[in-house]
C-alpha cells in the first residue's frame, strides 16, 4: 500500500511540474509578444506612422497586459512552490 501511495504522489507530482512548466513558457511567450509589439509602436512612433499620442496610449494598455501576464506568472510560480512543499511533507511523513 505504501509504494501505491508513493508511486500516486510521484505521478501527480510529474503532472503538476509538467503543467506549471507548460505554463510558464507559455507566460514567457506572452511577455516576449508584448515586449515586441511595444518595440513594433515606438517603431512606428518614430517612423511617423502612429502619432505619439496614440502610440504612447496604446504603449500604457499594452504595459497593463504585461502587468496581469506577470501577476499571473507569479501565481503560477506560488501554486508550484506549495504543490512541491506539500509532497515533499507528504513523502517525509511516510
């Protein structure tokens, strides 16, 4: 019964790393999107093609999305670190 109990942590344990990896790259992905499409206004901005005070108010917007992505992210990071802790708790106690 015990090596059941632990082979059904191990697995759950495998899951939940491999979920919270996925979604990491997956925030990552986004912050590099928004940091290109920022870099893509000022471009832009430069070229004459949006008028600054536009491009500056599509800049904010963007930044607030930067700012949700990474509250997430950290989250994310947060729900990995209790999921971790609490096996490891689980595995010390057997």
């Amino acid at each position: 019964m015990k090596k059941i109990t632990t082979t059904i942590a191990a697995i759950a344990l495998s899951i939940s790393i491999s979920a919270n990896d996925t979604l990491q790259k997956e925030h990552k992905t986004i912050e590099y999107t928004i940091e290109n499409l920022i870099d893509e206004i000022r471009t832009d901005m430069f070229y004459g093609n949006i008028e600054k005070e536009a491009g500056e108010y599509y800049i904010q917007e963007i930044l607030k999305i930067k700012s949700i992505n990474r509250d997430l992210m950290v989250e994310t990071y947060k729900l990995e670190k209790k999921v971790n802790k609490t096996t490891i708790m689980y595995n010390h106690y057997e």
